[in-house]
C-alpha cells in the first residue's frame, strides 16, 4: 500500500514538472515571438516607405535626366534660328523682297547663301538643312541652294504656323519624314521681324531626331525599366515597343490613368498598368519644345529591394527567436530542475534514507525552501548519529561490554532512548555481577543475548536492503547526469556555429561598408572632374568674348566669325548649366551614399553585439558541460562507496545470524538460570 501511494506521488511530480517547463516557456516565448513579429512588421513598413521613396526619387530622376538632355539638345539648335532670325542682314534681305520677286535676284542673296552654308558647316551630322522663308513673296531658299516657286510656299498654312504665332517666338514642328533622305526630321522656326515690329519671314533649320533616340536608348533605369517619348500632339517617338513608334500614344495598351494625365498636361509620379503589368514611372516635360518623358519600372523590379530587406529582416528574427527560444528553455530547465531534486529527496526521505545531499545553489523561493529542507535533512543527519551511537552500543552489549559513553546530546524524543539505554546498562551490570555470584543468571542472560542477536540480524537484513535501494537510486541518477553532460557538449558546439555564422555575416557587413566608402572617394573624384569642366568652360566664354571683340574689329568681314564665337559662348553656358545639374545630382548621391554608409553601420554594430552575446553563451554551456562531467565522476565514486557499505552490511548481517545461534545453543546449555533471566523485559 505505502509503495503505491509512493508511486502515485512520484508520477503527480513529474507531470508538475513539465507543466511549470510548459508554463514558463508558453508565458515567456509568446510574448517574445508576437513583439518580434510586430517589431518585424513596422521595420518592414518603415524599409518598404524608405525603398519606395528611393525608387521613386530614382525613377524621376532619370526621366527628369532624360528631359534635360532632350531640351538641352533642341534649346541649341532653337539659339541658331534665333541668332540668325536676329542678324539684321537676314532682316533686311527678307524686307527687301517685293511680292512675286524672285528671292535669287534680290540683294545681298549671295551673303545670305554663304551665312546659311557657313551655320550648316558647322554640324553637318544633326542639321540636314538651314533656310529663310520670305513672307511677302512666299517662297524660301535653303543652303543647299534650293529655292521654292514664287508664291508656292505659303508660311501661313503651315502646321507650325498658328503655334509660332501663338508663342511669338520659336517653336519646334511635329515630326516628319525628310522626302530626300527617309528620315525623320522636326523644323525649328524663328519669326523674323523688322524694326517695326512685323514679321516678314521665318528663319529655321531642319533637325535630325536620330541624335534624340541614340539620347534615349543611353538612359537605363534599371534592368527592366523602359521610357516613353511623345511630342506634344501624342505621337510615339521612343518606346520600349518598335511597333508603337510614330503611332499615337492613345492607342498604346497603356493604363487610362496615364494617358488622361498627358491628355491633361498633368506630370509627376504615377502607378499605371503597362501590357497588363503593375508599373511605377514619372511624367516630365521637355521644357524646350514641350515633348513628354514616361519612365516606367515594373513592380518586380520595383519591389526586389524591398523583398531582399524583408527576406533578411525574417531570416533576422527567426534566428533571434531561435536562439531566444534555446536561452529560454535552459532558463526553464534550471527553474525545474532544482524542484525535481527537492522532489526527489522528499521521496528518499519518505522511503526512510536518510543519508541525502541537497545541493541547490538559489536566491528565490525554491532556494528557501532547499534551505528549509536541507536544515531538516541536516537533523536527520543527526538522527543517524544517535542511531549509529545507539547501533554501536546495542552491538557492544552484544558483544558482552557494558562500559559504554553516549557523547550525543539525543534532543527531543531521542533523550527518552539515551536514558533508557543507561538504565539498561546499569541494569545488565547489575544482572551480569548476580551471574558472576551465582550461576543461576547464566540462563537469563544467555536468553538476553539471543533476542538481541535476532534483533541485530534482522536490523541488518533491512539495512541491506535499503543499501541496495540507495544503490539502484544513485546509478539512476550517475546515468541521467552522464545524459545532460553529453546535452550540454552538442547545446556549446551548436552555439560555436550560430557565433561562426554571426561573425561571417559581421565580415560581409564590414565588406559592404567598406565598398559603400570607395563610392564615396569616387564621387569627390568626380566632383573633381566637374571643377575642371567649369574652369574649361570659363576659359572657353573668355576665348568667345574675345573672338566676338576680334569679330567686332574686323567689320563685316568678321560676322560669320561673329555667329561662331555667339555660338562658342552658349556652348560654354550650357556647358556650366550641364556641370551644375550634374553636381547637383552627384551631390545627391553623396548624401544618399552617407545615409547609406550610417545604416549599414548600425546592422554591423548589432550584428557585433550579437556575436558578443553568442560568446557568452558558449562559454557558459562550456562551464555547464565540465560541472555535469565532475557531478557523473563524484556520482559513480559514490556509486562504488555505497557497493562496499552492501557487501560489510551483508556481511555484518551473516555474522548477526551466526550470533544468535550461538546464543540458542547457550541458552539450551543454560536453563538453569531462566529464573533470573525472568527478571527481565524482552
């Protein structure tokens, strides 16, 4: 019935046990995992708002690059209509044309030609023809020394002409074919007006649109973003989509939203759907001719950077949640276990071992209630002591000694013992002297020493047993330790690994830093390369204000010299306009760079801090391991103590036997002295 109840007792424990191990882990890791989770989540929103400000600041940027180039491209060919409709020679030679004269036959036309030779000379590859056109006689004359019919060539009904007229200046035809050579061409015309303020002709130059598609095809955005180029009536003019070029732009299979916003003259970012797929652009404008500029990225594309910082941020925490979750169960196991050892000497005590150890090393209440346990086992130490003393007695009044000292103090119940142990010495001494005087107490104290003996052998039958039990206990115990020593090597070599990983990764971030520092040095090389294209172009505006002085000098002779140095000056103008846009952006990505730099150097810093924590924690699995590994070697040379205390108590339990039947045999050979021995309580 007792080893039942027993049973029950240890059973109800162990599930204890696991449910405190369950309770902490569940208590601790689900908060842990759910702040990990939502942490995640708003790095997550706040990586995905920062990419996509990137990526947009990217995408317009390149549209914007794209608009510049173009406008820069058409604004100097729109200065050589303008210079020529300005020279007075070209103004007086269209107002002295009368209607129906022929433009060959009037005055200083031989100047003009050469003017109009002189200008294409100087970019035979763009300009495919320069010409004047006379209002009045309605006819033009191009370099190459074409002239048009009298009264052929209307201006007013040209596409151009309502829009020139409506800007009052320069303006830039719709795309068309060149019929001499294929291809495509736009007119830049300038009005030509007199000192009274009446147009009497347009000056222009045909303008080869090849230069703008090998512009267009320079710009990558990305590695899969394309770009648009419309004119202003909607007509295609660059497209990732050959079939779409000089087709409207309406019929594009394109998202309504964006073909409303070109409609509308509307530009800034926006998110269409092009050939079916999401896509994220800018709209911008060709400031010189009114052109427009679509940039567009796929949502893939888009989006890589930011799938690649999520990815990371859940390999991240996945790993922290892993490691945590380790940390936490060994915080857990070491909460139980001390209770498991309180448990189990409880039960060595219920089974009467009173001999235990208690080693529980704890500031919490599972250590005060070790330290309540372990003063209660210390008295129960002492308990041994009286018995051992008592044991030792008993044995020695066995063996016929009567002079005998108790040296234990026998507090509370045990004092009851000591007396009457005394009194049973005075009272043998008393009896033995009687046997002495008489040999009628032979018999008495034969049969006293025979029930003793009996006693003695079956108090050392139990005592065997109970070694035996103590035995199998504490080989239970040695084997489960020898478990958690090997637990502990496999938990330090698993930290070695995490701690190797961790530093791996601390050596790429350090690499990445390091790259992020050369693009750093390279953009001071090129913000070196820029001053020097500026102190270029100052050179260059000096050496054009000196042509034009020298031009000036010459007279007449020196205006074609004139045009040229005009022209070397605006080349240095757009020259600086091009620089400082260029240190603009270059500027831009410096500080993008260094933003950079300062992220990466905090995710290093972490990481470092990290592979500082995993050190820690192998170290202290490695002082756990060696401690489990000195704990099995103290347990199996108790192990093989207890061994030897079963065999002297075997022993002691044969010879306890043989004893008792000497004493029989006295007593046989002593009934004469069974009336003294009648005095006595057995």
């Amino acid at each position: 019935m007792e080893k039942s109840k027993m049973k029950q007792i240890n059973i109800e424990g162990i599930k204890l046990k696991g449910a405190i191990k369950k309770k902490l882990q569940f208590r601790t890791i689900t908060p842990m995992v759910a702040g990990l989770i939502i942490a995640a989540v708003l790095i997550s929103i706040v990586a995905g708002r920062e990419i996509s400000r990137l990526q947009n600041a990217n995408i317009k940027n390149n549209s914007l690059n794209a608009s510049y180039k173009i406008s820069e491209y058409f604004t100097k060919y729109m200065e050589i209509t303008t210079q020529l409709a300005a020279n007075q020679e070209v103004i007086d030679f269209c107002e002295g044309i009368k209607p129906g004269e022929k433009i060959n036959e009037a005055e200083d036309y031989d100047r003009i030609m050469m003017t109009l030779k002189n200008m294409h000379n100087t970019d035979t590859k763009n300009v495919t023809a320069i010409w004047v056109a006379d209002l009045d006689s309605s006819q033009f004359v191009e370099d190459t020394g074409y002239i048009s019919e009298v009264g052929n060539w209307d201006i007013t009904q040209r596409s151009w002409y309502q829009e020139m007229m409506a800007s009052g200046g320069t303006t830039v035809s719709e795309p068309y074919i060149n019929s001499s050579d294929g291809n495509i061409i736009s007119s830049i015309v300038t009005p030509i007006y007199n000192e009274s303020g009446t147009m009497v002709g347009v000056a222009s130059l045909d303008l080869s649109l090849a230069a703008v598609i090998d512009m267009m095809e320079e710009h990558k955005l990305g590695d899969t973003g394309f770009f648009f180029l419309m004119t202003r009536a909607g007509m295609v003019m660059y497209s990732p989509d050959q079939s779409h070029l000089q087709t409207s732009f309406q019929n594009i299979d394109i998202a309504s939203n964006i073909k409303t916003a070109f409609s509308d003259g509307r530009f800034g970012d926006y998110t269409y759907r092009y050939n079916g797929k999401k896509t994220y652009g800018y709209m911008s404008q060709v400031a010189s001719n009114g052109w427009v500029v679509i940039s567009g990225m796929p949502s893939l594309e888009y989006n890589a950077d930011f799938y690649k910082v999520f990815g990371s941020i859940v390999i991240l925490f996945a790993l922290i949640i892993l490691v945590l979750s380790i940390i936490i169960s060994k915080i857990s196991v070491g909460i139980v276990q001390p209770i498991h050892k309180l448990h189990n000497v409880a039960e060595q005590l219920a089974r009467g071992e009173l001999d235990v150890e208690l080693n529980i090393e704890s500031n919490d209440e599972i250590g005060a209630v070790a330290a309540a346990i372990d003063k209660t086992v210390l008295r129960l130490k002492d308990y041994i002591k009286y018995i051992d003393e008592i044991a030792k007695v008993l044995d020695e009044i066995a063996q016929g000694n009567l002079v005998f000292e108790l040296t234990q103090d026998y507090a509370g119940e045990f004092g009851k013992i000591k007396v009457a142990l005394e009194h049973i010495a005075d009272k043998m001494t008393t009896t033995i002297k009687g046997i002495r005087a008489s040999a009628d107490q032979v018999s008495g104290g034969a049969g006293q020493i025979s029930q003793a003996a009996q006693a003695l052998a079956e108090g050392a039958t139990n005592q065997a047993a109970a070694v035996d039990e103590l035995l199998a206990t504490v080989t239970d115990i040695a084997g489960q330790v020898r478990h958690n020593a090997d637990y502990s090597m496999g938990a330090v070599e698993n930290a070695d690994e995490v701690k190797k990983k961790i530093e791996m990764s601390n050596d790429e971030m350090q690499q990445l830093v390091g790259a992020m520092e050369e693009i750093n040095s390279c953009s001071d090389d090129i913000r070196a390369i820029i001053k020097n294209i500026e102190e270029i172009a100052d050179q260059t505006s000096l050496l054009s204000l000196n042509a034009s002085i020298e031009a000036a000098r010459a007279g007449e002779m020196g205006k074609g010299f004139a045009v040229v140095a005009g022209e070397v000056g605006n080349l240095s103008k757009e020259s600086v306009t091009a620089v400082q846009k260029s240190t603009e952006l270059i500027e831009n990505s410096v500080n993008a760079v260094k933003r950079g730099m300062s992220l990466v150097g905090m995710v290093a810093s972490r990481l470092s801090e990290s592979a500082d924590g995993v050190v820690g924690l192998a170290g202290m699995m490695e002082k756990l391991s060696k401690a489990a590994h000195k704990e099995m070697d103290s347990l199996s040379e108790v192990e093989k103590g207890i061994g030897q205390i079963a065999s002297v108590v075997t022993d002691n339990s044969a010879m306890a036997q043989e004893s008792a039947a000497s004493s029989e045999e006295l007593s046989a050979q002593a009934l004469t002295l069974n009336d003294m021995i009648d005095t006595f309580k057995v």
